[in-house]
C-alpha cells in the first residue's frame, strides 16, 4: 500500500485544513525529491503493492510528463504483480479529454477520485472553488468516455445556506453521472481555515445540527434507492467498488507515504514527514521527519476510532484480550441504547450509532496507562 502526496493547490479552498501549498511555480523539484524518496524507502513495503493512492493536495495539477516520471519510478522499486487499484485525486478543471487520454495510455491509474463537492456554482463560489458546476458534469463523462470505470465523487452538505432540497438535487445530479462511489462529507468548520474567519466574523452562519442530521439523512435513503451501500459513515458505493485502499487505512494495514507531510504506519510505528515543501525538497528524498511508536493503548484506541465509522464495526478477534474485557463493559450501554449491534464476531454500529460514531469511540478508549 502506498501513498504519494501532491501538496499542491490553485488556490486555497475555504473549508480546507490540510497541508497544501497555493502556487503556480515548478513543480518539478518536488517530483524529482519523491521519487528519490520512493527508492529510498523503497525496502520499507518489501511485498506486492496492492493499491497506490495519489492524495493531495492536487495531484491533477502535476503534468503528464510528472506523473510518467513518478509512475515509472514506482514501476522500478515496487512489486507490481497484484495491483489492484490506482487512484488520483483530481479537481474537475484539470480533467480535459487530452489529459485523461495520458492517464488512460499510462496503463496504470484505474480509479479517480474527483472533488465536486456541489453541482450548485454559488456553492462553488462560497468555497473558493475553481470550477464551475458544468466543468464537473463535463470532467465526468469525459473520464467516463475515455475509459475510466471507477469513479469517485466527492460532495459536501450541510453548507450555509444549502437548502435540503438543493443537497437532494446534488445527489439527484450524481445519480444521473457514470459514477461508482461517492464520498459525501458534512462542512466542519476547522481552526486555521478562511471559513473558521468568515464565522467567527459573522460573514457566515454555518448550518445548525439540525439541518446537517436531515442532510445526512437524506444522503441514506438516497443511497438505498440509487442502488449504493453505506460502507462507512461518510463513503458509498455501488456494489464490488468500496475503495481498497481507503478500506486497508480503516482496517490499520501497514503503508507507505511519500512526499512533504505524508504519513507512514509499520503496524507498530507512525511517522510523518515535515509539513513544508522547500524544506522536503531541499532534503532530496530524506525529508525531515517525526515517529511515534504505538504503545498497545494506541492501538487499540486507534482500532476503536476507526472500525466505528465503518458498517463492519470493531472485529473482536482484532482487539487484545485485556483490552477486550475494558470494550465489552463499556460498550454494553450502546448495545442497550440501540446503537451497537453485538454480534458473536463483530460490535457493529446501527445506522444511528453510525452518526455518533466519534462519540462512543471516545468513551470507548482505553485510559493511557494500560
Ligand atoms: S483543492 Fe483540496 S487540498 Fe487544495 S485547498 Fe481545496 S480542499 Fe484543500
């Protein structure tokens, strides 16, 4: 499993919080440090790569040339014999025919995942998007027409101002696309973004609880007429086109992250490389980095954050014994409160559990010293 991080952006998005640097410059150097890094590292994922995932950042914004370049540096230090996804994360703007055409030839990207996030331009305007609600319906059939067969979409709700029936018009508008999954997140406004500004200014009123829980109520029962199942609280898809490599993170298997703030995980270690591109470049393929070494606690912990928020919920046979005996008694209020479904295999969160999915994986944690 690997990841590569393209921390580029046109401009920046108002919602946005991840690391991401706003230019038009040469992109050049940093490709040519990533795959420096991709052979340096290269030992860290000595099996078969199952699924690659090009995140950004704005990983449509390199050129073709770029991403030749990086895909042949993969080709060179990985086993490639049982790849089975490919994904590039793509704003609409940059998917001309010209430019899916290079995808396609490279025989190497089979999945893409495009940020729509509203077919409404105000929508696209309110948060500093750069494309327009025709460039995403456009960017779509052209994906589709040059031979792409899994495509993802991302949607937002929960929008100032975003009425429930112009959220369902969205997902009306996805139905109608050759699209096999969507990711549809609610807006949280985080510390640090424009948004949290324009809030905390009064320029904007974010959506009330309320309206956010309709919107996402509206996203599931669209999603059992279209024909798409819930696998995790904020990801559907039509049936055999779950995301592998999005579903591997969920389930903690080890992988490898290359590129300015990327994270690896060993199974036993996190580490992430420094949040700044000049200083990653400028260390050719050994950036900066800090580790964490996971205690069993943290393990743990993490396994609970992450198995809640999908269908499946917690696999017992994947939590530690000690730790066992702390979930099952604390879970039992869930269980009793209809939230939790107790099967003799799994804890599986209802679909109501779903929503408060973070919640209990708080009150479910395990205290440090253990
Ligand atoms: S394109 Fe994506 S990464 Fe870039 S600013 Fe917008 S949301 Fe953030």
């Amino acid at each position: 499993m690997l990841y590569l991080h393209i921390p580029f952006c046109h401009r920046k998005c108002t919602y946005c919080a991840f690391y991401s640097a706003v230019t038009s410059g040469s992109k050049q150097p940093y490709v040519d440090a990533l795959c420096r890094e991709l052979e340096l590292r290269r030992a860290e994922q000595p099996h078969p790569l199952r699924t690659v995932y090009f995140g950004g950042g704005t990983p449509s914004l390199l050129s073709l040339d770029q991403l030749r370049q990086l895909v042949d540096t993969i080709a060179r230090c990985f086993d490639l014999s049982q790849l089975q996804e490919v994904t590039l994360e793509a704003n609409p703007e940059d998917l001309t025919p010209v430019f899916l055409q290079g995808l396609i030839g490279m025989h190497f990207f089979n999945r893409l995942s495009i940020g729509v996030q509203s077919f409404f331009d105000d929508d696209l305007h309110l948060l500093n998007r750069r494309h327009s609600a025709q460039q995403s319906l456009q960017a779509v059939q052209a994906a589709a027409e040059a031979g792409f067969g899994n495509i993802s979409l991302d949607l937002i709700y929960g929008l100032p101002g975003q009425t429930l029936a112009r959220w369902q018009a969205n997902l009306a508008q996805l139905s109608a696309l050759p699209v096999s999954h969507l990711s549809a997140y609610a807006l949280t406004v985080e510390e640090g973004t424009i948004l949290h500004r324009q809030v905390a200014q009064g320029r904007l009123l974010p959506a009330d609880e309320e309206t956010v829980l309709a919107h996402y109520q509206a996203l599931l029962q669209w999603a059992s007429q279209a024909g798409f199942e819930q696998y995790e609280i904020s990801n559907f898809c039509r049936p055999g086109c779950r995301s592998r490599h999005n579903s591997r993170y969920w389930d903690r298997t080890p992988y490898l992250g290359v590129g300015a703030a990327a994270h690896s995980f060993s199974g036993c270690c996190r580490r992430w490389n420094v949040a700044d591109v000049g200083q990653y470049v400028a260390a050719v393929g050994n950036p900066p980095h800090e580790e964490e070494l996971l205690t069993p606690t943290d393990a743990y912990n993490e396994l609970v954050m992450t198995s809640l928020r999908t269908v499946e919920g917690i696999a017992r046979e994947r939590v530690e014994p000690p730790f066992l005996d702390h979930l099952s008694r604390a879970i039992a209020r869930f269980v009793a409160a209809g939230l939790i479904q107790e099967t003799p295999t799994h804890f599986r969160p209802t679909p109501a559990g779903l929503l408060q999915a973070d919640g209990m994986a708080a009150d479910l944690m395990a205290p440090p010293s253990r």
